[in-house]
C-alpha cells in the first residue's frame, strides 16, 4: 500500500522528468526553421567576376610582386600551376616560351623570382645567361629537372644547381622524406612500413641520384635501405635529393628532382619557396575547411534487393540509422561543418517516388547541425538532367518551397549540360559549382559573371601519400580544404569494399588523422566558403616594413580577409585592426578587421652575449 504522500512525489517526479525530456524537444521543433536556408542571407555579397584583382605591371611597381615563367602558363601542369599561383597571391606573372624572349633591361625591373620549366630550356645556351641572372642577385626556381644526361654533360648547370656529383642516373628509393619547414603540417615520412601504407604508396621513387654540395639546404630527400646505407657507406646527408635550394650570393636557386610541380601541389610549395627567399612572407588565404557530402541524404528505397541482401534493412533505413550516426560523429570529431549535396533519388525511371516525410525529417537533422542543403546532379538512370531537375524542384516546392539551392554538384555533367541545368529555375540562386579534383585545373575561381568554382582537394576514402602532399601544399598556399564523400557507393555497392562499415572506417581515420594540423583553420559550408572566396579573389593589397612593424594596405576590402604570415624566427606580439592565431612555428593565420592592419614582430632568436 502506497502513501498519498508517496504517490504524490512519484508523481511529480514523473511529471518533471516528463518535462525534462519532451519540453525541448517540442520547442526544438518548434524553432526548427527548416525550410529556410539560413545561409542565404548570411553569405551574401555583391563581388562577382567584374570584382576580381588581377595584378597588372603597374600594379607590380607599386607592390613589389612580379615573376617571370618561362614556359607555356596553359600547359595543364607546371605552367597551369604556376599561372594559378601568380593569380592567387596577387603577382604579375610576366611569361615567354623560352628563355631567349626574355632579357634584363634594368636591374630595377629584376622579378622576384624567374621560375623556369626545363622542358622551354635550351641548356646549351642558356645556362650561361641564367648563370649572369644569378651573379646579378636573380632567384631561380628550376620547376622540373632536364635528364640527368644533359646535367652531367654540363659543369656550370651542375654549379648552378649546387650538385657535385651525379651518383647513378637511376636509383629506387624506398619512400620520401619532406623535411619541415617548406609546407605547413610539419615534417613527413612518405614510407610503407606495412600492407595498409603500401596502398598508399602512389609516389614516384624511382629517380637520379644527385649528390649536392654542401652549401645547399634540402627540403625534401629519397629514403634509402638501412642495410644498403650501411654497406654502400652512405650518410644521411648524401640521400638523393628531391628538392633543394643553392645559394650563390644573394640569390637563391630551387631545384625540384620529380614532378612534384605538375599538380596543384605546386601551388604551396612555390608560396614555401618564395618564404625561404626572404625574412618573411605574407600572403592572402581563403581559410575554409569544407567536408561535403554528396548524393546524401536520399528519399527513395532504390536498389532494395541488393540493399536489403547486406544490411536486412531498406536503403532509407540504412542511410537513417547507419550511415547519419556515423557522420556527424566524425564531424563533430572534427569541428567540421557540413554541406550535403542531396540527389533526392538516383533512378528516375523505377517509379518510386521519394517520400515528402523523409525529406522534412533530414532538412529538420541539417538545421539542427547547422549544415548546408545543395543539390547533386547525379543521376545514373539515363534520365536527361533537365528532367531529373524538373522532378527534384516538384519534390522540393512541396516540402521545403522557400529552400534555395545555393550549391550544385554537378557530377559527370558535361560544360553544355551544366549550362543547361543553371538555366532551370531550382539552381537559379546557385551561387557555386563544387567540382571534383582534377590535377593542375583552378581549385576555385568563377564559373561564369555569378557563379564561383569550387575544387574538392581530397576524397574522403582514400588518402595516398601523394594526396598527403597536396593536402598539405594547398593548406599552405590557401589555408584550403575539400573533402568530398561520396554516399552513392552505399546505395549501388561495386564490392564489399563499398559497404558502408569499411568505407566509414576510411572516412572517419582519413578525417580524424590528416587534418588535425590544420583546425586553427574555420570549418565552413559551401555557402560560407563561396562567400571568402569571392572576397579573396576581390582583394588587393599592398605590404611595408618598417623595422618591427608590418603594415598592410588592403583594397577591396570586404568585410574580413585572411592572411597567412609566415616567419623566420621571428613572432608576433601585438596586432592593430587584425587577429592573428599561431598555427605552427612560424606561421600565424592574421585576421585582417580593417583595409588597414599593423603587425608587430619580435624575434624569438635571443642570444646574449657575455664579456
């Protein structure tokens, strides 16, 4: 027998916890504006195409910032890379097919840097003329290396690149070695050590065996054999060099053994270069880490037999109960922010109707995360795109009607065809087009006068070690990063390698492991990362130095602008208009607050002297 007093506490107990629980549940829903896209409104910016800076000769007069290429800038490699570069740290890049078109007329007019493709060279003839450039104070930056034929046969060529001596022409390393300093991310070991790592391993390492002077800086070596180092007498400091820097006078010579400036990796290792010419190098970044998931969420059970055949549940189940969980687990691991770009159904031709019920039930989940709709134009059917876009805005105007898609991916579609699709009325907000990598083409830049291009840089399932290297070079060059995610493997499997516990356990480990240098960096939807970059690509600036204090004049100035300052031993201590985070040693990501910001440096190299 049970009290009254008794059973009245209990009751009120009950009733609390009753609150507890469904009260803010019920007022979360209530507040859960999803069929807004929030982001609209708070990425809105009027640069366009009309708005981009592109460094003129007058305009290098005036800042200082003027390289020379020899080579062809529309080569879809190194000059495709290079042209990027001079585009996106705001230099006047001056080019020549060779060497002859170009001559020195006033040491006044010397570039900063004359970066060379060996393919546009004629050593024969030219290495003389690029010898006086040297002797006359010129930096060189040798992209690419001739055969090491041609090297050999020449003793100024190998003087000017500071080798000694050509040990083989040939020799299989067993990984790389990046030393730290040249990329952000710190020292790596490009080497497998074991079955996993070997499914990494995409890097070239087959290579000349050039033994540089001693007057050199190296950056990045081949890794050879511990028991053949032993046998064959070899010193770490005689490994074979992949890139290296020789100084005569005060110029400085970079010299690059591989193609590693052939992709758009070359983009930061040119921005690490240009910082061991100098004291230090300040540069504009777009600072947005993205993590995209495309052809997700879907709304349709497609391809039920084989679904039902490996999980015993329907694909809508799947997606809900398995693959969500695991998503925003990794993001928030990670402090990512997400975009999803949706393909409400991959077959259009089955007859099964995505259902309005799923798709409120995800665009409530986005809300709450603070994450990003788009659109994915992906289809697999057959359906023509103007047909799947038809069938996807008649799903979307009645469920979520004042939604705007404001991020299209637009998959295997051609140039025409995605032209076609921006003209249909549900991408008539688009403001981005997210694009999968493609080596040396632009990583962002505009589509057309409103819409901007943006570039996956990594996939979230694999991560190679030549990826390594390009993640961590376009860190450096942008503060940049992409991962893009494909969930249609889950729903139309190859191989069991597709099954959504194996690809999850890549994508979690890829995400956890290979990014965490780089969260100083904002995590940021398409929307938001559009919006900087649109601001990066309008920005100019001019920079001076007067003893401690570092001054930067910016035009075009949005309403906030990101700068990578990159030191030698040397930090900051105080910030005028401007905030700065240290992301490494001798690296700071400045915050610019207004067009005009002050730095003041210190040097951290105290050394005290005793009489």
């Amino acid at each position: 027998m049970i009290s009254r007093r008794n059973f009245l506490t209990v009751t009120m107990i009950m009733l609390i916890l009753l609150f507890m629980f469904q009260v803010p549940e019920v007022v979360k829903d209530r507040w859960n504006h999803y069929s807004i896209n929030t982001y609209e409104e708070k990425t809105k910016t009027a640069y366009t195409s009309e708005d981009v800076s592109a460094a003129s000769r007058e305009d290098a007069k005036r800042t200082g910032r003027y390289a020379v290429y020899i080579g062809d800038c529309e080569d879809m490699s190194t000059g495709t890379v290079v042209s990027q570069w001079g585009f996106y740290t705001k230099r006047y890049l001056e080019t020549y097919r060779s060497l002859s078109e170009y001559s020195l007329e006033d040491e006044k007019d010397m570039p900063e840097v004359l970066i060379l493709d060996s393919a546009y060279l004629d050593f024969e003839k030219d290495t003389k003329k690029l010898t006086e450039f040297v002797n006359q104070g010129m930096n060189l930056i040798f992209c690419n290396l001739p055969d090491s034929s041609v090297i050999g046969e020449q003793d100024d060529l190998r003087q000017l690149l500071g080798i000694r001596y050509i040990r083989t022409n040939q020799i299989q390393v067993e990984g790389i070695h990046l030393f730290e300093g040249l990329l952000l991310g710190g020292e790596k070991y490009y080497i497998a050590v074991n079955e996993e790592e070997e499914k990494r391993q995409d890097l070239e390492l087959n290579m000349p065996w050039y033994h540089v002077s001693s007057g050199t800086k190296t950056y990045m070596v081949g890794m050879l054999d511990e028991a053949y180092m032993d046998e064959q007498e070899v010193e770490n400091e005689d490994l074979p060099a992949v890139i290296w820097r020789n100084s005569i006078g005060t110029a400085r010579i970079f010299a690059v053994n591989g193609d590693y400036l052939a992709d758009n990796a070359g983009i930061g290792f040119l921005d690490g270069m240009m910082t061991e010419m100098e004291t230090y190098e300040i540069y504009p970044v777009i600072n947005a880490q993205n993590l995209v998931m495309v052809n997700y969420p879907g709304f349709t059970n497609e391809n039920n037999e084989e679904i039902m055949n490996r999980y015993s549940q329907s694909l809508k189940a799947v997606y809900r109960d398995i693959v969500w969980p695991g998503i925003t687990t990794v993001a928030q691991r990670s402090n990512a922010k997400l975009t999803y770009l949706i393909s409400p159904q991959t077959d259009y031709q089955d007859e099964i109707e995505p259902e309005k019920e799923s798709v409120i039930y995800y665009m409530k989940l986005l809300q709450e995360q603070n994450a990003e709709a788009g659109l994915s134009g992906a289809c697999d059917s057959g359906t023509e795109i103007s047909e799947k876009l038809r069938q996807d805005e008649k799903l979307l105007s009645n469920t979520v009607p004042n939604y705007p898609i404001l991020s299209f991916y637009p998959g295997r579609l051609t140039d025409t065809e995605i032209a076609g699709a921006l003209q249909q009325s549900i991408l008539g907000k688009v403001r981005t087009l997210y694009r999968d990598y493609e080596k040396a083409c632009r990583l962002v830049g505009y589509a057309d006068d409103g819409v901007t291009v943006q570039s996956a840089t990594n996939d979230g399932y694999n991560h190679t070690y030549s990826e390594n290297i390009r993640m961590n070079a376009i860190e450096t060059a942008l503060a940049y990063s992409s991962i893009l995610t494909d969930i249609s493997r889950v729903a139309y499997p190859e191989s069991d390698e597709d099954s959504w516990e194996k690809l999850y356990d890549k994508f979690a480990s890829n995400t956890d492991t290979y990014w965490k240098a780089y969260q100083k960096f904002e995590g940021t939807t398409l929307a938001e990362s559009d919006k900087r970059i649109r601001e990066f690509l309008a920005l100019d600036y001019t920079e001076e130095r007067n003893g401690d204090v570092l001054k930067l004049q910016l035009e075009n100035f949005g309403e906030e602008a990101w700068f990578l300052l990159r030191t030698h031993g040397e930090e900051i201590v105080s910030a005028e208009a401007a905030e700065y985070d240290r992301i490494e040693e001798g690296a700071y990501l400045v915050k610019a607050l207004s067009n005009q910001v002050e730095l003041t440096l210190q040097n951290t190299d105290k050394r005290y002297y005793y009489h």
